[in-house]
C-alpha cells in the first residue's frame, strides 16, 4: 500500500473484494444463477430477498471484521511478530491502513459503550 495520504484517502475507498478463492467464486456463482432464475420467472420478490440478504450478509461480515480487527490489534504483542500490527493487516488483508483502523475503531466504540444500549442490544 501506498504511505501517500492521497492515495490512502482515495484508494481507501476502493479496497473492494475480488473472489479468488473457489468458495467465494461458487458463492458468487450460486448468487447469480439465483439472480438469473428470479428474473427468467420475473420474481421480484425473490430478487428483493437476493438483495437483502447479499447486504445483511456485508454488514455482518464487516462487524465480524471489526471485532477481529480489534481482537488481533489488542493481543499483537503476544504473537511476538517482528512486524506493525497495521503494516501486517495491510500486506495480508489487502486493505489500506486507514480502512483497518477504521474497522479498529468502530469495534472500540462497541467495547466503550459509545454505541448506544439499543443498537448494542439488536446486536
């Protein structure tokens, strides 16, 4: 990853995804022959379901991230790596620092109560 802050703020923002592993291309696989079926039986409600589950699958994924994040960050100098906690993310994860800490950050304000009981609660 690039240590210019430009290019941090603005690939930051593009850290999306791409499938590789054979699970993650089969599930994108399934995803779309459910899409494609939906749409030769012109079945919007399922295309609705598709949609919304593709998100509440993100955001929990992103959550589940978070925790790890914050997780792996607090138990680093256990694992006695010669390497920055952040630095590591970044060449393992192929995400960009300010992405990683943003995820370090929002599973902090879970653990300091900054997160108000009833969302804490849902959760």
């Amino acid at each position: 990853m690039s240590s210019n802050p430009v290019d941090s703020l603005v690939l930051g923002g593009i850290d999306a995804f791409l499938p590789t592993r054979p699970a993650e291309k089969e599930f994108m696989e399934a995803v779309n022959y459910k899409v494609r079926e939906a749409i030769e039986n012109k079945d919007v409600r399922s295309i609705v379901n598709i949609g919304k589950s593709l998100l509440g699958i993100a955001q929990v994924t992103g959550i589940a991230f978070s925790e790890f994040v914050y997780t792996v960050e607090a138990c680093w100098n256990e694992l006695k790596q010669r390497d920055n906690f952040f630095a590591w993310a970044e060449d393992e994860f192929g995400r960009d620092k300010a992405t990683i800490e943003r995820h370090l950050r929002i599973w902090q304000m879970f653990v300091s109560g900054d997160v108000p009981k009833e969302y804490v609660d849902k959760f």
